[in-house]
C-alpha cells in the first residue's frame, strides 16, 4: 500500500461510540497504513468496520501477502492505558480537535492529550529553538513567550531542552501545549518531567504517537509538522543552519503560516539557522509587539504587553572562598558556562542569575576559563566566548 501526500477531502463519520474508537485506533496502527491511507479507507468504505474489513484485500492487492490488521486486543489496550493515564483520544471529527490543525495537508486523524483541553480552542504561537541555547537566547525565548502569554496567546513548543523549556517555564500560568514526540504519558527528555507535569495544570501536553512510546529521532520531524500546524505562526529563537528548528520552519512554509525569527551574531553557529530564515523573507522580530504586528487580525491583546528590559536582578551575594568541587564537576560547570556564551557579549551578573549559581561558586571558573584564553572579557564586566583561532 503505497501512502498519500494528501488525505481524502471527503469528512469521515465521527466515531460515535467506545468501539467506534478503538476501531480507528486498530485502523491506524494497522501496519503500512499510514495518515493519508487511513483518510483513503474511509472515504472508499462506508465506515471503519468495513475498512478494516477489507485491509487485508487492499494489502494483497498491492503485493502484501499474510497481512492482519492492528488486533482488537492491542488497540484496547492502548485505549485503556490512556484512559489510566488520565489521557484522552481526539478524533479529527470531534469538536475539540483543534481547528488550525485541521488545516495542514496531512491532519493526524487522532490524537493523545492530557491536561486542560481548553486551551485548543485559543490562538496559538509556536515558539522554537536551539537545544543548546545561550544565555541570551534563553532570556529572548523567556521574554517573548511571556509577552505573548500575557497577550491571550497560547505558546506552543516541543518540550525539548533550551529554547523549549524556556518557551514552556515563561507561559505556564496562562496556559502552554507541549507537543510530544513520544507517548503523552513519556516526558522526554528526562529533566524535563517537573516540567511536564506542572504544565497539566493550566496547558496541555499532546502527540499522535501510541501511549508509552519513547521517541526515537525519525519522531521528531513527523511532531515539528504538529507544532507549526496547531500555530498561527513560528518563532525560531536560535537555531543552527542544520536543526530540527529549521524543519519546523519549512513546515510552516508549507502549512501557510508565518515564520518569524530573532537575529543573532554572524559569528555565533547557534544563530545561522535565524539568520537565514530572516535572509530568504521570514520577519525580523525583537520583541513580542513586532510578533503581533505581523499577525494584527489575528487577536486583540487582551491585555497591555509589558515590553520593558527585563528588570535588573539582586545584588549579588558577598564574596565567599570558593568551596573544592571535583574535576567532574568543574568540568560540567565549564560547559554550562561556555554553552551559555556566544560572540555576542553577556553581562556576568546576567550569566551568574542564569546558571542559578551563587556568583562565589562562579566567579573563579570564570578566571580560570579566562586565564585559559576561552572567554574574553570586555569592557563594562561583559563576558564572550573567544572564537577559535585559526591556523596559520
């Protein structure tokens, strides 16, 4: 059975009963039957008992022998495993699948969601970006997805380390959809379960992927499709020339939504991806009103956005002798710090307030990274990664 590109423009009929669902979930999971066949086998046949019915004809046809269907069994245990989890199955056809997504070529015909549902119904922005994201990148993401929240808007991301997390800490009170490359009941990654939860209480974390599945890298892609899909528009806040950032990018392109871009340094590899978008037409933005005027029929701020400079932080502690750390931990306290810095200069008071480190513990790994020429230090206590340097 060869897949679709697109699925069949005629509605199937909802699934009106608990059987009904379960059978779109044998449907689905049925080997070789892909979004765009499912949507194929249901406007060829008069509902899902008929098409499944016939799978195994339509697979013999097209050269599979010995085919049986996803069993009754194991689509009722995926559907009492949700249940257990607190999870709920969506189907396209009910009035809670969310409307955008209905929108792109190839609409997940179900979908897994915890938490408060209503939140589908509001506009949302999707908000994403590198994993390994600096200090300044994550306080872009921190201010923009606050902003936006503060706005009625519901900031949707991937839950993945860096710009993700930031996007999902900003937005929490108001409400933000973490869409899962796994199974809505598997967190990954793994520091991200506190997350996760606290998220139920106000967002929403959904996916299409079976109960209990752990994501695996050929995931992603098909769950970026999902992110840009639910949104108006995307966000891209740091990403590398090659990333999944960019993926979702394209997929917005391709679903008709906006793409947006913060700039970064030219030097720094975290923002080529960024700086590319911006280069081939996506919009400049700086902050969270420029979003907003690219998207001015879109909603009406609920309330005003405060935009202001982030407010300055507390003084820091008094100066202490360092405690004796071990190489393992020194080492990983280096990495934090140099992921944390680009060629775009960061203020030291700002690196310190973002490891969450008292500035006694940081201040000397920042003389000896400095020492070992790969920081430099500017003018005004600013801090920079120094660029390698190159062979003459």
């Amino acid at each position: 059975m060869t897949e679709d590109t697109h699925p069949s423009t005629h509605p199937p009929l909802p699934p009106t009963t608990e059987d009904d669902r379960i059978s779109w979930l044998r449907l689905l999971r049925s080997r070789r039957v892909g979004v765009a066949t499912f949507y194929r086998l249901l406007a060829e046949h008069s509902n899902v008992h008929s098409a499944l019915q016939a799978l195994p004809d339509v697979a013999r046809a097209a050269g599979v022998a010995s085919y049986t269907p996803f069993s009754v069994q194991q689509a009722a245990a995926e559907y009492a495993k949700g249940q257990a989890a607190g999870a709920r199955l969506i189907c396209i056809t009910d009035p809670e699948y969310p409307a955008q997504l209905k929108t792109i070529p190839d609409p997940p015909p179900l979908l897994w969601v915890m938490g408060q549902i209503d939140v589908l119904r509001r506009p949302m922005i999707a908000l994403v970006g590198a994993r390994n994201a600096s200090s300044l990148g994550t306080r872009m993401a921190k201010a923009l997805a606050r902003d936006l929240a503060d706005a009625g808007y519901v900031v949707v991301s991937g839950l993945a380390r860096g710009i993700d997390t930031a996007a999902h800490l900003a937005s929490l009170e108001t409400g933000t959809i973490a869409v899962m490359g796994g199974g809505v009941d598997v967190i990954y990654p793994a520091e991200n379960t506190k997350l996760g939860e606290d998220i139920l209480a106000n967002g929403l974390r959904l996916t299409e992927q079976p109960m209990g599945l752990t994501p695996q890298a050929r995931h992603f892609p098909r769950r970026n499709r999902l992110i840009s899909g639910l949104a108006q528009a995307v966000i891209v806040v740091e990403a590398a020339a090659k990333s999944g950032s960019l993926i979702t990018a394209r997929d917005a392109l391709d679903q008709g939504r906006d793409v947006l871009a913060v700039p970064g340094h030219p030097m720094d590899a975290r923002a080529s991806g960024c700086n590319m978008l911006i280069r081939d037409g996506a919009h400049l933005i700086r902050n969270a009103g420029d979003v907003i005027d690219v998207l001015p029929d879109q909603i009406a701020p609920q309330a005003e956005m405060p935009l202001a400079p982030v407010a300055d932080a507390a003084p820091q502690e008094a100066s202490r002798p360092p405690q004796r750390r071990s190489l393992a931990e020194t080492a990983t306290l280096h990495s934090q710090i140099l992921d944390r810095l680009g060629p775009s200069p960061l203020a030291e008071d700002q690196l310190i307030r973002d490891l969450e480190q008292p500035a006694h513990h940081i201040s000397p790994v920042l003389l000896d990274l400095e020492l070992e020429g790969r920081i430099k230090r500017d003018t005004g206590g600013l801090l920079r990664r120094a660029l390698p340097r190159r062979a003459s």
